[in-house]
C-alpha cells in the first residue's frame, strides 16, 4: 500500500546548531586530483581537503567526498548531492553539519565551473545527470542516496529512474522536476546574441542578488561566506557562459521531459520533499504535484521559506534530512 506523509512544518522547535564544518572544505582546490585518487581506505582528514574529478565524455567533473574525521568508515551510508543551477557545492555546508555525523557527503559541481570539455551549446540535462552518476560507480559505490536542490533536484528524480539498482532513496529540496514557463529572464537569455551580450555586461554582484531573492524569504540570512563563493563563479566570464549554456537546455514543454514524467508515479524509492512554500522561481502547483505524482514521499513544507530552504534555514532542514537518512539506512 502506497501512503503520502504530509508534514506541515511551518513552526518548530527551537533549532540545533551544530558546528559547521570549515567554509574551505566546500571549495574546490587549485589541482584537481583524478578520482582513482580517493580511497575510502585513506584518513578523511587528508581526503576531506582534496578535491577530485572524473573526465567523462570529455569533460572534468569537479566532485569532493566529506566524510567525519571522528567517525570515518567505509560502512557509512553515503549522500550524493547535487547543487543548483548556477550554483555551488557550498550551497549544502549548513546542513552538512547535521549529516557528516550520520553518513558520506560526494559533493559534485555538475556544472563543471572549475571543469574543461564542455561541448558546443553545453551539454543537455540528461547528459548532465549521467555524467555526475558515473561518479559513484567509479567510486566503488553499490548504493548510494541522492539529493538535490532545484535543478539538482530534478536531475536526482532522473537518476532514480534511470540507476534504480543504486539510488536507494531520494532527498529532495524545491526541485524542478515539471516543465513550466520560464521567466522572462531565462526567456531573453536564450536567445542567441543577446543572451551572450547579457552576460558579458552584467555585473556579479546582480547576478547573485538574484540568488537571494530568488532563494531567500528573509536576504539577511544569506551567508556572507557563501555570497564570497557565488561572487567568486559568477565574475568569471566562462562560468557566466556555462551557466548560460545551461539556461537554454532547461525544457520549456512537456515533450522534452515526457520520457521521465512519465516513468515518476513508478519510483520505487522512499522520498523526501522539503519544500519552501514562498518560491517564486517555481510554479506554485509544483508542491501539490509532487505529492500526486511521486509514490513514496513524506512532504515537508514551510511556510515562511523560499526556493533555497537548506540555505536560508539549514538547522531546520539538516535534522529532518538526518532523521530521514537515519531512518532509511535502517532499512537497507
């Protein structure tokens, strides 16, 4: 029998607030290290301060593997996360601090900002997900649980239908999984030309503005480390056309996603939503549908957070992703 949880998780208890883990640890170092480099046999206090990559179809996937200097092991449950758009692995540090002592974080900037390869036009959306999933075959991993936020999201519910033999479950943080119409912003970006013009003349400062107003009911909450580090990616003119590349493969029809929205009422795999009610990135139905389409899921909305919910308030989220991850790898 098939049975949805509905939490409405608007107020809560007083939150608790872990040491967070070092702003360091989340960015990528100069020399990248090939992934037969990493060894979950090595100390985490060496591997936490590498950063890797794997080249598939002729590009650099960026990835880095936290895991609990304390509490290392190879028998660990693992968490691959996927950031968001434009975005950056450092988006997940707040509520890492309530899963390292639970399980392995494989943290991969599938934008590859730090990469080289990418072919002309960027790579679609799928190529993207199948790119980051070679990551834990060639890490050695048989099971793994996957998360992400936004678009990270959606590419997770991707590789959940396509990788059912590894992806046990799913942590899910407002993703875009339904094709929707675009903002304007994206509309006018796509067109060639002036979306290259665009990006070219904007300033970094803008773009991340619209971050936290996108993500954030509240701006102030914005860590001002992680403000550094989206400040960083969006003044470098390549990572700017990256991410434009990225902009015009988002499917605008249900045509382009129809081989996955098809197959989701057939998931398998336990789900949780975190879902930020105040998103205006998202359509407003896409809460509502989630709970119809996807089979297993324990739905957790707020009601006074946006389209980043693990940023804008990490020590309410990370203990119900905890308790979720805890709760499934009793059952693996």
């Amino acid at each position: 029998m098939i049975e949805d949880t509905i939490f409405m998780a608007g107020i809560s208890a007083p939150a608790y607030k872990p040491q967070r883990e070092p702003m360091e640890l989340f960015e990528f170092s100069e020399t990248l290290l090939p992934v037969r480099m990493f060894s979950f046999g090595r100390p985490a206090e060496e591997t936490n301060v590498e950063s890797y990559y794997l080249v598939f179809d002729d590009r650099q996937i960026p990835f880095k593997v936290l895991r609990y200097a304390r509490n290392a092991s190879v028998a660990r449950p693992v968490l691959v996360l996927l950031h968001g758009m434009g975005l950056h692995i450092a988006s997940f540090r707040g509520i890492a601090a309530h899963l390292l002592p639970l399980c392995d974080l494989v943290l991969i900037d599938y934008n590859s900002f730090a990469g080289i390869g990418w072919p002309e036009g960027g790579p679609s959306i799928r190529m993207l997900m199948h790119a980051a999933m070679r990551i834990p075959k060639e890490l050695g991993l048989e099971h793994i649980f996957m998360g992400g936020a936004s678009l990270g999201g959606g590419m997770s519910v991707m590789a959940a239908l396509d990788y059912p033999q590894i992806v046990d479950a799913l942590v899910l943080l407002n993703p875009a999984v339904f094709p929707q119409e675009l903002p304007q912003i994206y509309k006018t970006l796509r067109v060639p030309i002036q979306g290259e013009m665009f990006m070219r003349i904007i300033p970094p400062e803008q773009l991340v503005g619209g971050v936290a107003s996108i993500g954030y009911v509240d701006q102030k909450k914005m860590d001002s480390q992680l403000v550094d580090i989206y400040m960083s990616n969006m003044s470098n003119i390549e990572n700017r056309f990256k991410l434009l590349d990225v902009i015009r493969q988002l499917p605008a029809h249900y045509g382009e996603s129809e081989r996955y929205l098809t197959r989701a009422h057939q998931l398998k795999q336990p789900v949780l939503v975190i879902w930020g009610s105040r998103d205006n990135l998202l359509d407003q139905s896409t809460g509502d549908r989630l709970v119809k389409t996807i089979p297993h899921i324990d739905f957790v909305k707020f009601s006074d957070l946006a389209h980043l919910p693990h940023e804008e308030d990490p020590d309410r989220i990370g203990p119900i992703v905890a308790r979720f991850i805890a709760r499934q790898s009793t059952h693996n």
